[in-house]
C-alpha cells in the first residue's frame, strides 16, 4: 500500500518501511508523528479513500543539511559578501499507512472535563477578590496631573 502525504510544502510518495527526509519537524528521536494531509492513498491500481487516513511514522534524527555558500559580488565596486547556511531535517521512518484520525481526538475530548473542573474554584477566587476591590473609594483610582514642559531661558546677547 502507498500513500502521498504533504508536509513541509512538499508531496512524498510513501510504503510502509520507507524513509524519507522531510522539513524540520516538531519532536525528537524516537518519537511517533501522524502526518494528517494524505493526498492519496492506494495499492497497485485502485486507490482508495482519503479521507480520516493518516500515515504514522516515527522520527529517527533531526539532522542539517550540507551547507551551501551563498556569495555576492559586485565587479569594480570592491563588494563582496559570503554567507553560509545550513537547512535542518528531520529523518522520518513510515511505519503504517491507514490510521484513522478519530482515535486520537476521542482521548483529548475525556481530558478536558478534568481541567476545567479544577478550573472553577480559581475563577471564583478571582471574583470575590474583584467584589473587595469595588467596596474601596475611587478617589485612589485618579491619575496625577501632567506637569508642562519647563521653559529654556532666553539666550543673552553680548
């Protein structure tokens, strides 16, 4: 099965067990990714549906490419500038083709209800401090006067 995926502003036509040097991603060695935006996918002749298909791989360097010399001259204007510069990778190892998008969003789902009950009880100290600061005067809340700018004396004619 092959799919083409798109990541870093580039297509890749990928098998399970391909590796394949994309643009830097997120992430260090040894860590999993899901390259979402399948383009296509299929086995021999037919092709099949995109669409929820993912393609998971697992990062295997972060690397930099040769470095490439970037030189400016200007003839008879003794102008001339060297730059260097180097891209950085990432090395990716396809592992499967065909996962689905809908396992992951599931887990994220049941982790928000938690943090936003812990949420609450901070909100609600925040009001009642807000409800103490009212009951102060606003007299304190004025902002001072601007001053003018000072004057330079006038010059003495000598």
């Amino acid at each position: 099965m092959f799919a083409v995926v798109r990541t870093g502003g580039k297509q890749y036509r990928v098998a399970a067990g391909d590796k394949i040097v994309v643009e830097k991603m997120a992430g260090e060695a040894g860590d999993n990714v899901s390259l979402g935006d399948v383009l296509l996918a299929g086995e021999g002749s037919e092709l099949k549906s995109v669409a929820g298909l993912t393609v998971s791989a697992e990062i295997i360097a972060q690397a930099k490419a040769e470095k490439i010399f970037v030189f400016k001259k200007k003839r008879r204007h003794n102008y001339r500038r060297k730059n260097g510069h180097r891209q950085q990778h990432t090395i990716l190892r396809i592992l499967a083709i065909g996962d689905e998008k809908a396992k992951p969003a599931a887990k994220k789902a049941e982790a928000k209800p938690v943090e936003a009950e812990a949420a609450k009880p901070a909100a609600e100290k925040k009001v009642a401090a807000k409800k103490a600061d009212a009951d102060k005067p606003a007299a304190d809340a004025k902002p001072a006067a601007k001053k003018a700018p000072a004057k330079k004396p006038a010059a003495d004619k000598a």
